[in-house]
C-alpha cells in the first residue's frame, strides 16, 4: 500500500490523576476509560491532512478525528479501540470540533445529546 498521500499522528496520553478519565471518541459516539496509572497511544490515519483535536471538559477529554480520518486506541497489550468507519467528508472551512458543536447546538457535554438506544 502506497501511504505517501495519508496523514498519520500518534499521541501518548498518560493519566496521572487519582481517577479514571473518559475518553470520548467523535464522530464516533465511543467511550473508553483510561485507569489511574495508565497510558494509550492515540493514532489517527486519513487520506487527507489533519489534526487530532483534544478537548477538557467536565465529562472527559474528547477526542476529535478529521475528515477522513479513523481513530486507534492502544494500550500495552494492543488495540483497545479502533473506530469502524473514517469521519466523513466535512463542510469546507469546518473541523470535526467545531461541525459537532454546531450539530448538537453548541453542547460542550457529548454525553448531553447521545443517542438512547
């Protein structure tokens, strides 16, 4: 596979805190749970150019792909998570952040418009 057109970043995201941290996974709707003490790397890869973008909230740290991307989560024994489809085209000028705040109407708590199954 020719990857000299794709874009990949990868992050390590260590918690040091005395709890748990949520990790929220958009567009994906995805939640995972980091343990006090442990560390995953986030890789994203897409076709085109792109930036992870992180977000504190009181919910958690969200975690933005970009438009083509897909998302893995790695801990020390492998993948945690991977997202199972790429973020999908996005209007021009928009980053994932800013299409899903616009979306959802400004919510900076994911959790407040999930879907209830």
């Amino acid at each position: 596979m020719d990857d000299s057109n794709s874009n990949s970043v990868s992050i390590q995201l260590t918690n040091s805190s005395s709890s748990v941290i949520t990790l929220l996974l958009e567009p994906w709707a995805e939640e995972i749970q980091i343990p006090r003490g442990k560390t995953f790397t986030i890789e994203g890869h897409g076709d085109q150019q792109g930036v992870l973008c992180f977000e504190h909230t009181d919910a958690g740290t969200i975690v933005y792909g970009w438009a083509s991307s897909t998302v893995t989560i790695f801990d020390e024994n492998g993948v945690v998570w991977d997202a199972y489809a790429p973020v999908p085209p996005l209007p021009k000028g928009a980053s994932m952040q800013s299409f899903t705040k616009d979306i959802f109407g400004r919510k900076t708590n994911p959790r407040d418009v999930r879907r209830k199954d």
